[in-house]
C-alpha cells in the first residue's frame, strides 16, 4: 500500500506547482468594448438650444422679407396711429405773480437804523401755448426703460436686414415740401407713410401686474398701400424658457426647468419683434 500511494503523492506535488504557475502567467481578459466601429463611450447629445425657435423664425422671415423684395417699414413704439385726421391743440395760459420786497432805513455805518421803511411790489405775467391733443405716446414709461424696450425691439429688426424708416425723420423731409400748414403733424404723419412705406408695426404696451414681464403688449401690422391689418395679436414679449431638465429632489430625480431669471426690457423687446415676423412669414402675411 506505501508503495502504490508514492505515485499519487508524486502525481500531487507536480500538479501543484504546474498549477501555481499556470495561475500566475493567466493571460488578463480582454476589457468589455462595444462593437467594433462603435466608440467606447457614447458622446452625450448637445444640450438644446433654447433660442433654436426664434432663430428659425427669425431665418424663416429673412426668407420671406427677401422674397417679397425688402419693403419698407415704419415702427410705432408706444405710439398709436389714431383717426384723427389734423392735429387739434388746446391754449393752454400759465400765470405768474411774482412778489418782490426791499427795505430802506438811515445812519451811518456804526450808528443803529433810526427808520426802516419796506416796500413790496407785484409782477404779474401771464403765457400763453398750445398744448397737442393728438398722438404723443400711447401711455406713459419711465424714459430710460422704454428706450431699451425700443432698441432691442429695432435691433432685431436691423440684424435681419429689414428697411426701417423713422417716423421723425421722414416727418421733417416731408415738411421741407409742404404747402400744408407744418404744425399739422397728422397731415405731415400721413404724406410720410405714402412714401414707399409698405408696412406699419405699431406697438402699444399696458402695464399688468399679472404679466410675468409686468407688462401686456398689443402688436398690430398694417399693409399701408391696401389699408389692411395683416398681423394683430397680444404677448407678454417673455422669451422662451430653457429645456427642462432632470435633477435630484427630496423625492428622488425630479424633472425641472432651470430658472432663466428675469428677462431685460432689451430681451423682451427682441422677443417681440420675433413673434410679429413668425405672424408676417405665415401665408397671408
């Protein structure tokens, strides 16, 4: 029995190390990899863009402007085109009274006053002017804010290559050739949006505390050669929100939308200009 053991023991010893060896020079498994042609790890999709809307609005009007040969508009910005067909004022007179007092007395620069007489006078002056009762501003804007609503309404229109012609301007060369009475702005208004003028945007903000940009805005496009309303809607000018997206709440992952803050009077002004072309590149615009 000893002897048939020896070469099972021997047969042990042999393995043992064969084994060790065989475990040490083990080749490493290949690491997991996709299939071939396919990257190692995904590249995440881009973010969306939160302006992706206005920009093909905005290249959706270019198409149209162009195609409809760039004609001219006129802007109105808190200003309403009324019926009024002549300019009405009103004398407006301003009274003034002015009071004027002066005090004489006698003695010399070291003796006391001896007698003190005051005498008063009354100037009275009366001025007359004449106070316009037509157009103006539709309603009343801290100055400064209402210049930013302005210009990032007009940039809008410029960086897209539209024709603007002020008002003013045209108003003053119109002037030079009339034969009109040149107080008469409504006269004046009307013989300059005949000069090649083929729309008019009129704007006209109202204040609400209910808006989230504190204000509610009535746009109205007007095709001036046919007299036609081509565009009138209502927008708070709020621009568009960020994407929602996924983040880690007290209820787990929770799906939100990143707060944008609030909007500047230039980003509202930008974004109303951008839905009144989506209504004017629409068929019938």
């Amino acid at each position: 029995m000893t002897i048939s053991k020896l070469p099972l023991m021997a047969i042990m010893l042999i393995a043992v190390p064969i084994a060790a060896k065989a475990q040490q020079y083990r080749p490493e498994p290949p690491p997991a990899a996709y299939r071939n042609g396919v990257p190692g790890v995904l590249t995440p999709p881009p973010a969306p863009d939160p302006e992706a809307a206005s920009k093909n609005e905005t290249e959706s009007f270019r198409r149209w402007y162009n195609g409809a040969k760039k004609p001219a508009m006129m802007l109105f910005w808190n200003r309403e085109l009324t019926d009024d067909t002549t300019t009405r004022t009103a004398e407006v007179s301003v009274s003034r009274e002015e009071t004027r007092a002066t005090m004489s007395g006698s003695g010399g620069d070291k003796d006391a006053v001896k007698n003190q007489d005051s005498f008063q006078s009354k100037i009275a002056s009366t001025e007359k002017s004449q106070r316009i009762l037509t157009g103006g501003t539709y309603v009343p804007m801290d100055r400064t804010q209402s210049d930013i609503f302005e210009s990032g309404f007009q940039q809008a229109w410029l960086s897209t290559g539209v024709e603007l012609v002020d008002r003013n301007a045209m108003m003053r060369t119109m002037s030079l050739a009339a034969k009109e009475d040149r107080a008469d702005l409504q006269l004046l208004e009307a013989a300059a949006m005949r000069q090649n003028v083929q729309y008019l945007v009129e704007v006209l903000p109202n204040g609400s505390q209910g808006s989230s940009t504190g204000y509610i805005f009535r746009i109205k496009v007007l095709h001036l050669p046919s007299s036609t309303v081509v565009a009138q809607f209502v927008s708070q000018g709020l621009p568009p929100q960020r994407p929602a997206v996924w983040m880690a709440g007290a209820n787990g992952f929770e799906k939100r939308v990143p707060d944008s803050g609030k909007p500047s009077p230039e980003q509202i002004g930008a974004e109303l200009a951008v839905e009144t072309m989506a209504h004017l590149d629409q068929p019938g615009g």
